[in-house]
C-alpha cells in the first residue's frame, strides 16, 4: 500500500506538471499553440498522461447511509439485595459469565449469627408445640395454650427463612448468561438494597437501532439487509437485517425507529456500545454497466464523462487542430485525444455509478486526469508504475527543454519534406 501510494503521488505529480504543458500546447486554440519568432505550429507535441479503463457489468445498489451505537437487548444492571459490606469480587470486566454463576460475595457473619440464632428459637418452639399438643390431644391443655404455641412455632419457621434469605441475598449471582462490561463493586465497598454491583450483557442480542427520515418509509421492510462496520473493528464487515420498523413517525424528528439485528451477534469484534456505520440497502439493479464515481464531472446540471478515442474518431473541426505529422507519429507513436461525452446516471454507491445512457462497453473511460482536460485535447494513458519509471530515469523532460525537443522535430519533420520533394522526378 505504501508503494501504490507512493505511485500514486508521483502520478499526480506529473500530472500537473504535463496539464500545464497539455493547456499550453494541445489544449489551447492554435493561435496560442503557436510559439517562436517563425510561429511555428507546436500542437500535438505534448500529451497529457491519464489514467482510462473500461466500464465493468456488476451489480449495484443505493444506500442509505447513517451512523448507530451497538447495543445488546438482553443487559442487565445487577444489584445488590442486602445492606452488607463487600467480601469478595470473583469477576473482571471481559469475563464470560453464565446464568447463576457467583460474581460477588458480602460478608456474611452478622447473618450467618442471626440465622443460627433463630433456628435454635425454632427448635424451642417446635417443643413447646409438640408439648402443647400433646397435652390438649389428651384433654390436660387449654385450647388457647396449645394455639398460641401452633403460631409461635409457624412464626418461628417464617422468620427462619427469612433468614436463609437474607443469606441468599448476600451472594450476588448472574441472572442472564453474557459478559461482563463493567464491575462497581469492589472488596470493602458498603452495598445497600439497590446499589449496582455490575453490568452483564448478552453479546448473542447484540442490535442497532437506526432512525431513517419518513419519505423512506414506504422502502423499508423487514428482512432488508445493511452493511455495517466498526470503528472498533476495521478490518471487519458485518451483516445485518431489519427485525422490526416502527410504524409511526417521530414527530419531534420526523424519523422511522428501525430495529437491525446482527446475523453474527455472537462475533467476538462486536463490543457494546461501539460506534457503527451503516449502509442499508433500499435498490438492487444487477448487471448495470458502472464506471469509477470520480470519473463523472458535471457542468451546468449536465453530467459527463471523458472518453479515450484514435485522433481519426474526430473531425478535424471538433479537434481546432492541425493533423500529426508521419514525423511526429514516428516520434510519439498513435496520437490519442480526449473526448467528452455526455451521460445519464443511474444508481451510485461509494465507489461506482451506474450509467444508464451515453456509454458502451468499449467506451475507454478516463478516471484521473481528466479535470484539466478539454475536447479534443492529446492524452497518452499511462499507469503509475510507467509515471514513476519516466521520474527516476529522467525521461520526463521539464517544460523549457520539452518545448525546444518539439520545434527541433518539427524543423527536422520540415526538411525531410523538403528533400523528399526535391528528390522527386517532375511528372
């Protein structure tokens, strides 16, 4: 990548350069080609290198393009339930938990006492008890001692479970299975009834919510899919579809609520919260006949493009320029010219658009070098690789020597003729 990029740079480099020669020589009208005290006619000298390629049939589809926050639909605070000091924290945010599973401990001594205290309360009143009924099944005890003893042995048992769960309490377990994202408590801590120990989310329901504006109601539906990527993932695309469409709009933001579901929810790289890009899809043309986006300029609300076509495709009126000399074709090779065609656009995405009129598949369309050019103008395609070898061995003539190279070819394209017609034999 470096070195492309590198390449490119240099590509470009040269590029402005050979645009100021192009606009000075072939790219002006012939009054201004001309230079030198003789006024000699100098065009089609200087080539402006560009870079072409054919349009490709592929698939295309239109965006709508916004940004969400990764959310999970099964997160849970978990809090404590007892007023007790912290003993012991057994989790670190990033740790996989399931269902049931101990994260924390408070310190149970007080309550272990409490409980083992009511439990020999208990014990006393189920003797009282079974004394008491004894006693009236065999017609020695009141009724009234031996009911109050029923309900103080019942009360006792209420209260021992209460006790046992107290105790529960003071293990905090996990109510969902997922991961950790975040620890509050830690050892030493006061806890009371309410206060968060920490927060567990299920990564398998893992959604975005986008809120796409009203007038694209009538193209969203369940089952659509979007594009999605991370900031906190790069390297990585996702997939996901459309679970659910609010069917009202906002009317604070004129927004559809849109509810995405991930096909990969339970892929590592998905972190809560993280930040997401998304592109829904709402069209689909296949088999479109596309070129690169930057290719297509626009002028006064008409767009167009810049084809690559032989010198003869023109008419010596559309090219206001005088034909090449054999010299010059010996010198140069194939002269090459630039010609602007008008086109009508269909679909775009980030990297393509569709052209649904002005174009073929033979048309060579230019995709860089092409802002500085005019109809008619000479061009020579060349790639980065070729701009780069031209810089390094020094081929590349400046602007000053390039102009005495041209006039030297034409002086000497001037005196062949010359001979030739003096060689001749008069008819």
């Amino acid at each position: 990548m470096p070195h492309i990029h590198k390449l490119t740079l240099a590509f470009m480099a040269v590029l402005g350069a050979m645009t100021l020669l192009g606009c000075q020589f072939p790219d002006q009208s012939a009054d201004a080609a001309r230079d030198g005290e003789n006024g000699e006619d100098i065009s089609g000298t200087l080539a402006i290198p560009v870079r072409a390629e054919y349009p490709r049939r592929d698939s295309i589809s239109d965006y709508f393009e916004t940004t969400s926050r990764v959310a999970a639909y099964h997160q849970v605070e978990v809090m404590a339930e007892a007023v007790q000091r912290v003993s012991e924290v057994l989790v670190e945010e990033g740790d996989r938990v399931e269902r049931g599973q101990v994260l924390a401990e408070l310190d149970r001594r007080e309550t272990l006492a409490s409980l083992r205290q009511q439990e020999i309360q208990v014990s006393q009143y189920e003797t009282d008890y079974d004394r008491a009924r004894r006693g009236f099944e065999a017609g020695v005890t009141p009724r009234m001692e031996y009911e109050n003893a029923r309900f103080a042995y019942e009360q006792g048992k209420a209260n021992l479970e209460s006790q046992r769960i107290q105790l529960d309490h003071l293990t905090v377990d996990a109510p969902i299975s997922g991961i950790v994202t975040e620890v509050i408590a830690r050892p030493g801590m006061m806890m009371s009834s309410g206060t968060p120990v920490c927060m567990i989310v299920d990564p398998a329901t893992y959604r975005l919510v986008i809120h796409p504006p009203e007038r694209e109601l009538q193209r969203l539906y369940e089952g659509q899919t979007a594009t999605v990527r991370l900031d906190a993932a790069p390297d990585r695309t996702f997939t996901a579809t459309v679970s659910r469409v609010n069917p009202s709009v906002d009317p604070a933001s004129g927004t559809v609520r849109t509810t995405l579901h991930f096909e990969d929810a339970g892929a590592g790289d998905l972190l809560e919260s993280a930040f997401a890009r998304v592109q829904l899809v709402m069209t689909t043309r296949e088999d479109a006949l596309l070129v690169p986006r930057d290719a297509i300029l626009e002028e006064a609300g008409r767009e167009y493009v810049y084809v690559v076509a032989p010198h003869d495709a023109f008419s010596r009126d559309e090219l206001d320029s005088d034909e090449p000399t054999e010299t010059f074709i010996e010198e140069f090779g194939e002269r090459l010219v630039a010609r602007r065609v008008d086109v009508e656009t269909g679909l775009q995405d980030s990297y393509y658009t569709e052209i649904v009129e002005g174009l073929d598949e033979d048309s060579q369309v230019v995709t860089m070098g092409h802002h500085n050019l005019r109809h008619g103008a000479d061009v020579r395609i060349m790639d980065a690789e070729e701009e780069a070898e031209e810089l390094e061995s020094g081929i590349r003539l400046p602007a000053d020597e390039a102009l005495e190279r041209a006039r030297e070819i034409r002086a000497a394209g001037r005196e062949r003729q010359e001979e030739e017609e003096e060689e001749a034999p008069e008819e």
